[in-house]
C-alpha cells in the first residue's frame, strides 16, 4: 500500500456543488496521486503525485463554511487513502460540521482494515459514513450502478462495517441489487 511521503495536501481539484458524487449536495475533493493507475481510469491526470496544488484543511473547511446547503463531501481523487495523513485534519473537521462523509478509494475495505495498512488509513477510515471501494476496472464497467463504475466496486456502510467488523454494504448498494433481481424475474404478461 503506497503513501505520500508529501507532508502537504495535494489536490486536483473541487467541485463546490456536485450531485454525482454521492447522495445530496456535495463538496467533492479530488486528491491528487494514484498509485492504481486503473485502465481507461475516469480522472487519469489525478494520477501523477506532487502536480496539482497545495490545500490546507482549512482553507476547504472555510469553502464549505459558505455554502449552507452542502449535505455531504466526497473524497474522490486520485486516491484519498494515499493522503490519508493529510486529510485527517480535514476529516475531523467534516464530521465537526455534521456532514456525512463518502470517500472512493482503489484498496478494497478488507486491506484498509487489514495489519497491512498504514494507521493514518485505518483513522481516516473511522470518518467515513461511506466507502466505495476496489479499482475500477473496464471489463466490468455498468454505467447503471449507483456512484460507481464498474461492479466489483462496493458502496460500503463503514461505521456498521466497523462495528460488525465485517463488510455491511450501504443500503443503497442493496435496494439496487435488489431492484436488478427483480428485473431479472421477468414478468406474466
């Protein structure tokens, strides 16, 4: 599992109102660095570490501030749990302001719980309300799929995941498996 060796916060870019990046009106950061390099990735320039620009958790806490209607941020990138160290600052500040928290990552939940993986992964882990995790990866690319872009891709609830010290998937990753059954059950007539 890679970390940036960067003390500070690089990022690629923010979208200060995205609706497709999470449920409701978000914040969306893009970190900068991937170590994934997933094929036919959907944010390839987000894969170099040290380009972007420097961030400091609060100069975003400070853009969050002035927009009321936020419901949520969205760590997305690149690969936030690379900057792990440097968003925790950022993290606490989310959860501070009651906003829910959903971070995409390349790592599957079990190797970010795992002893593998760095401290600074695990806490920034602990902010989370969702994980989507795994690489994207084009041979399964479902452009049907809630937040996601390929199926081995899941929408995890972290802090029942945490709890239950198991995978618990979100329930909208299971309203929509279950919305998928149903259409494969066909109809009479």
């Amino acid at each position: 599992m890679y970390m940036s060796e960067d003390t500070e916060l690089r990022i690629a870019g923010i979208e200060e109102e995205s609706f497709v990046d999470g449920p409701g009106i978000r914040f969306a950061v893009f970190t900068q660095g991937c170590s994934h390099h997933c094929p036919e990735c959907h944010n390839p320039e987000t894969h170099a570490f040290g380009k972007g620009r420097v961030e400091t958790a609060e100069s975003l806490l400070k853009m969050i501030d002035s927009n009321p209607l936020l419901t949520g941020v969205t760590l997305s990138g690149g690969d936030p749990m690379e900057q792990a160290v440097q968003l925790l600052p950022f993290a606490h500040g989310v959860k501070m302001r009651g906003l829910n928290l959903i971070i995409y990552t390349g790592y599957c939940y079990e190797m970010l719980v795992s002893k593998f993986a760095h401290p600074a992964m695990k806490e920034l882990l602990c902010y989370a309300d969702i994980l989507v995790d795994g690489p994207y990866m084009k041979d399964l690319r479902d452009l049907s799929l809630t937040f996601r872009g390929s199926s081995n891709q899941r929408i995890i609830d972290v802090q029942k995941s945490l709890v239950e010290g198991k995978v618990v998937l979100h329930k909208m990753q299971v309203e929509e498996m279950k919305l998928k059954m149903g259409d494969l059950g066909g109809s009479d007539g």
